[in-house]
C-alpha cells in the first residue's frame, strides 16, 4: 500500500543527501504515518486510517467526522 495520509493526502517526498563534498544522492522523505482506529459516533461504527500525525492533529481539533467529510469533499478520502 502506498505511503498516503488518507486525510491530509501527504505523500513521499524526493529530494537530496548533501555531503560535505557537496555529493549528491538521491532520498525519500517519507510522512510520519500511523494506523489508527476511530469510532464513528453517528454511524456507531469504527474506522480504522492512515494517518499523519500533523493530521491526527487536526482530527483531535476538529473532530472526526469532520475532518472526514472536509478530507472526503477534498477528495482524498476514498473507501
């Protein structure tokens, strides 16, 4: 499975190793992704996403539901 925030929609990033000769190599940067469940109080079900942790930032501020119709309108929500 891709490395994707399925709310933020943060992906892999490429850039640069820089030596101190000033070589350079290619590198990822990946999202500081996390598995986790979430209960759905209006559906009373769980949901489980990957998520970023800047994101689980923005759940704990928003609310679940929704930062999952924002993400869901954005369209980088998909089930």
């Amino acid at each position: 499975m891709a490395k994707v925030c399925q709310i933020s929609g943060k992906r892999t990033r490429v850039g640069n190793n820089v030596s101190h000769a000033n070589n350079k190599t290619k590198r990822k940067f990946f999202p500081n992704l996390q598995k986790k469940r979430f209960f759905l109080p209006s559906s009373g079900e769980w949901v489980t996403l990957k998520v970023a942790a800047s994101a689980l930032r923005t759940i704990n501020k928003n609310g679940i539901e929704a930062t999952i119709q924002k993400a869901y309108d954005k369209g980088t929500l998909t089930f």
